[in-house]
C-alpha cells in the first residue's frame, strides 16, 4: 500500500493528507487515484463529519508531476496518452482533473483545506473544490500555465474566487496571489501562522463536526447551487474544454502537450 496519501478519522473528522513532501506533494496519477479513493472513504462513512485537506512538508502542491514529460509525449502523465492522442488526453483530464475535482465539491459533507507554501496550479484543483480554505500566512496560489502555452489550469476556479481583473492578472504574469490578499479577496477564509495552520484548521473542523449533519449538507447545497445558478459548471466545462484547446494548439505546433519544458518555468523564478 503507498504511502502517498493517507487517511485518519477521529473526533468525526477526517484527515486526508498529501504525504509526498520529497516531491512539494506534485501530483501523479498513483497519487490522484489516492486521494479519491479517500475522499470517496470519507464520503461514505457515517462516522465522518468532517473532510480536512492537509499536505506534509513546507509546501501544499507543486500542481501536475511533469518532472517525466518529454518533448514529444507525456509520459509522466500516461502511457497511452501518446498512443491516443489529444482525445485521450481529454478523457484523461476530463476524469482526473476536472472529473475528480468537482466530484470532491459535490461530497455532501463540509470541506477544509489547510494550506502552507506553495499551491501551484494543480494545487488549486485541490483546493478550491473545498469548502473552506485555512491558509498559512506562507501560502502562495499561482497559475503559471501561461507560460506553458495553455490559458490556466483544468479547473478555472480562478474568476470565481478573485474576481475577473485578478484572475486574468494571476494569469498573464503566472505571479502568484500571497496569503492576504487571497483573505481579502474572500478565496481564502483566514490566515494563521504557518506554525499554527494544523490546529487551528483542525479546530475549525471540529466546531463544524458540532453541527447537524443534515443542515451541513443542505447548506452546502443551497451555497453551491446558487454558483451554478450563476453558471459555475458551464463555466468550468467550458473553461476545461478551453485549456484543451491550448494542448491542442500546442501539440500541433511542437508535437508536445504544453510548449516549454517545466525547468524553464522553474527557472523563472515566479513559482
Ligand atoms: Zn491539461
């Protein structure tokens, strides 16, 4: 059994914890495939109130693992993907990424994610599906896909939770938004002391595992629906089916997924 992810209950709170901090918790499928499997054992346990998100390490998530990608097929990502094209990359994604992502949303039970360090791209699909967000007063949120030649991430939460200006801004400088400006925007609920982000996020948790667990889910419910009243699922279909059109361009231009290789990115400084 890996050890990527893991999973504890206790006080009718789940905790679900990134655990591949040698690697800034970058996400690979094994580890993907991981933390679903835990959100879906959170989901269905009667036990559990409450899902905490928490990641070992000084960083939440460095994003997608694309430490294997090659210039001509990622690899890292999936061995058939080469063989099967864009569309398969599309399923794929559309499973993984957006897929994963807004099936966590949709769990009828409250969310926490406690962030430290960086959060960087597919981080943000980790967290933003949550309900509530503890940053560190560390936590750094960037996008800095731009720079890979598709127009952000898989799942665009980004102009739902910054606003239209800064989340074209995150976007065109791949700067990241610092812990409290993200507080001031409302797309982090508070910020602490990085030394204090497991305790004060696990007792948030445990305020919210007071409460009827009935009305918790009916109040999620009634916040996310009015999101999608606004159009917030046709947006992120929309915006998903977008980012691929960016994988697309690219790989017609360069034969690769994304245009530049990721140590540039690194190399840049921004992230
Ligand atoms: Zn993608």
């Amino acid at each position: 059994m890996s050890d990527l992810v893991l999973y504890d209950v206790s006080d009718h709170v789940a905790t679900i914890t990134l655990n591949r901090p040698e690697r800034r918790n970058a996400q690979n499928p094994q580890l993907l495939d991981l933390l679903n499997d835990c959100w879906e054992r959170a989901a269905a346990d009667d036990d559990v109130k409450v899902i905490l998100l928490r990641a070992e390490g000084p960083h939440f998530s460095a994003g997608h693992d694309t430490s294997g990608v090659k210039n001509d097929e990622l690899s890292s990502v999936d061995d058939n993907i080469a063989e099967t094209g864009t569309l398969g990359l599309y399923r794929w994604e559309t499973k993984r990424f957006l897929g994963y992502s807004r099936r966590w949303r949709e769990i009828p039970k409250p969310s926490i994610a406690a962030v430290q360090g960086a959060c960087i791209a597919g981080g943000l699909m980790l967290v933003w599906p949550c309900d509530l967000i503890v940053a560190a007063d560390n936590a750094r949120f960037a996008d800095p896909v731009v720079m890979m030649g598709v127009g952000g991430v898989e799942y665009h939460g980004h102009t739902w939770e910054l606003g239209a200006r800064k989340a074209k801004e995150m976007l065109f400088t791949a700067k990241p938004v610092l812990a409290d400006e993200a507080e001031r925007r409302g797309m982090v609920n508070r910020v602490v002391p990085v030394e204090e982000l497991d305790q004060k996020s696990r007792e948030l948790a445990l305020e919210i595992a007071q409460m009827h667990p009935h009305a918790l889910e009916m109040a999620k419910r009634v916040v996310n629906q009015t999101l999608d009243i606004q159009g917030q699922y046709a947006a992120l279909q929309s915006c998903f089916d977008i980012h691929h059109l960016g994988h697309n361009s690219s790989y017609v231009q360069t034969g690769s997924f994304i245009m530049v290789d990721h140590n540039a990115v690194k190399a840049s400084g921004k992230v």
